[in-house]
C-alpha cells in the first residue's frame, strides 16, 4: 500500500482541511522543536522560561530568551511543507492551527492561521494589556516597557500553567469538528489542550493522518501515520 498516495485520494475527497502543527514542521527551517536529542527543552528547563513564576521572578532573563529565538525565527524561511499547505488553499478549504509561535504559516501565504499558543512577534501590556505586534528581530531594550503605560511588555505567547486565549481554543474545536481531514503535523501531541483536537475531530467524524519522524503519543488514534520530514511528505501529497 502507498500511503502517501492513498492520503492524497482522501485529501482530493475532502473539501475542509484542518492542520494542527507543532515544532517539526519549522524544523526544516532551522528552527529547534522543545524535545528530541536537538529540543530546547533539553538544553534549557521551561519553569526558569516559559512560565508565568519565571517571568515574575526574572523578566529579563525570559526575554533574553525570547529575544534568542526572535532572532533566529527572523533569520528563517518557510520550508517547502508551509508552502505546500498554503498551495493546498487553491483546492481546499484549509485551516492551520499552530501551536508554533513563529509565524512561517502566514509568511508562506497561509491565510487562516489559528495561533493557539500566541505568537513570539507579538508583545503584551502586563498592566493595561494592551497587545501590539513588533516584527523586529531583536527588541532595543530589554525587557521592554508599555509605550501607554510605562509598565513591563511580556511575550505575546501561552506559557506552561496559561490558559490557550479563550477565542482561538473555541475557533479550533469549531475547525476540528467540522473537518473532512484533519492532517497531525510535526507534534509530539503531548501537550494539552492542543492534543484533545485530535479526538475531538476523530469523534465528529473527521479522517485523521499524522505526519511525524516516529510515532508519537497520538499514533494509536490516527487512520494513517506518514513517517519522514513533512518538509519532503507535504508536497509529495499537494502535487
Ligand atoms: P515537540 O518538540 O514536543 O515535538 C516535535 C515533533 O516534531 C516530534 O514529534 C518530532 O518527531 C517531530 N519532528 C521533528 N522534525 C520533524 C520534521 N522535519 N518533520 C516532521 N516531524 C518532525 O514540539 P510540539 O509538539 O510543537 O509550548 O510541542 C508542543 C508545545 O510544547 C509547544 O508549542 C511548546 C512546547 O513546550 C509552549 O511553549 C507552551
């Protein structure tokens, strides 16, 4: 059986397409996914970064961080599997949710991008909350200050112990629970909420297909699995 081909078949058979993607899919990028041998989560601990107590403890420290990877997400490309799902759009109704914060989506040409977990371009007001979008690649001083309010910005992005902002959360389950397919892409579906889409669109009828390196906590629930780079697989299935 060619699963690729096969996948291909469903996707013809399937006028709404939901992507839920994770790190892998800016891999080829360049950009480090959170776990593996090469994971942030590796060589850095997420309590001292990415959570709500580090930032109170440390804001510096959380946006030298940020910064970091700012700098290497500017310096990146789409790969040729963003392009893939942005082609998808010329016979599909696609939808991306994104637990990547890194914006490729949109810069490939996507134009329904859900950003579940926020996006590192974007700042917030830790005081009037105001949230503004800042594209450069690195920030004049850090940590940054309100421009209203004088107070501390934070990162426009979800941390370990936030809830996903209430209004992408409903957008993705109403997405999932409309879907024909719903294609699992470059996440290691360990982390939730993000993960339960997968059941969710499973039990409202949707096909769903992962696309990953290896099999991952997710694979048991899958109809098909695709293993290899989703830089290589993508494009093979819009073709
Ligand atoms: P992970 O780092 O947990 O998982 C990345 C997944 O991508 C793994 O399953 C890899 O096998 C796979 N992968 C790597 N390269 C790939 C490639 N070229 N093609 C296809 N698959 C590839 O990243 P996420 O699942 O996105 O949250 O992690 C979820 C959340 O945990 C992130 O949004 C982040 C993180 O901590 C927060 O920071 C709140």
């Amino acid at each position: 059986m060619n699963e690729v081909s096969d996948v291909r078949d469903w996707l013809r058979a399937s006028p709404r397409v939901i992507a839920l993607t994770g790190a892998g899919m800016s891999a080829e990028s360049g950009i480090p996914t959170f776990r593996g041998l090469d994971g942030l989560w590796r060589n850095y601990n997420p309590q001292d970064l990415a959570t709500p107590e580090a930032f109170e403890r440390n804001p510096t420290v959380v946006w030298e961080w940020y910064d970091w990877r700012r700098g290497l997400i500017a310096a990146a490309e789409p790969n040729p599997g963003h392009y893939a799902l942005a082609q998808l759009e010329a016979t599909n109704h696609v939808s991306i949710i994104s637990q990547n914060v890194d914006g490729l989506h949109t810069r490939a040409g996507s134009t329904h991008v859900i950003e579940i977990h926020g996006s590192i371009w974007r700042t917030r007001c830790t005081s009037c909350d105001r949230t503004q979008s800042n594209l450069k690649p690195h920030l004049t001083t850090l940590p940054p200050l309100c421009e209203d309010c004088g107070q501390l910005l934070r990162p426009g992005v979800v941390w370990f112990g936030e809830n996903l902002p209430p209004m992408a959360w409903e957008a993705s389950v109403e997405a999932v629970s409309t879907a024909d397919i719903l294609l699992v892409i470059g996440t290691s579906g360990i982390v939730y909420p993000a993960a339960q889409l997968v059941p969710i669109a499973k039990d409202a009828g949707a096909k769903v297909v992962e696309i990953n390196l290896e099999a991952t906590a997710l694979s048991s629930q899958v109809d098909a699995t695709l293993l290899g780079p989703s830089g290589q697989i993508l494009p093979k299935l819009v073709q």
